[in-house]
C-alpha cells in the first residue's frame, strides 16, 4: 500500500508542475506569482518524497534546490506585500 501512494505522490508531483508550467506558458500566472510558487514548492515536495523513496537522490537533491527556490520566493513576495 505504501508503494502505491509513493507513487501516487509522484504523480500527482508530476502533474502540478506541468500544470504550473503550462499555465506561466500560457499567460495565465506570472512567474512570480505566489500560485506558481506554490504550485512548485507542493510538486517539489511530491518529487522529493517519491525520489528519496526510489533512492534516486540526485533527483531529491535537485528538487530540494527546486523547491527552496519556491520558498525564498513566496518570502520575499510576503514581505513585499507587508511593505506596501
């Protein structure tokens, strides 16, 4: 069971971030919006729990960079909007 769920998580991961690609593509989010960044913190996350469970550490070290770079932008964005 707990394999399937990795999985699970994986995929759902997978189809986040495409859908959050797909949407900065498209000209429906800006790439500097809080959706998108979240969007990929919560797909980063995903990758990272189903590369650690795969022992696929490059992967999960790469989505970790992926997912703190998501992070520092959602707090850089709050504290520009407490300035306001």
């Amino acid at each position: 069971m707990i394999d399937l769920t990795i999985e699970a998580v994986g995929w759902s991961a997978a189809l986040i971030i495409l859908a959050s690609y797909l949407l900065v593509s498209t000209g429906r989010l800006s790439g500097t919006s809080a959706t998108f960044q979240w969007m990929n913190v919560i797909g980063a996350t995903g990758f990272i729990i189903n590369s650690g469970w795969h022992r696929a550490l490059p992967s999960a070290v790469l989505n970790i960079a992926w997912a703190a770079i998501g992070l520092i932008t959602l707090w850089r964005l709050f504290r520009a909007q407490r300035v306001r």
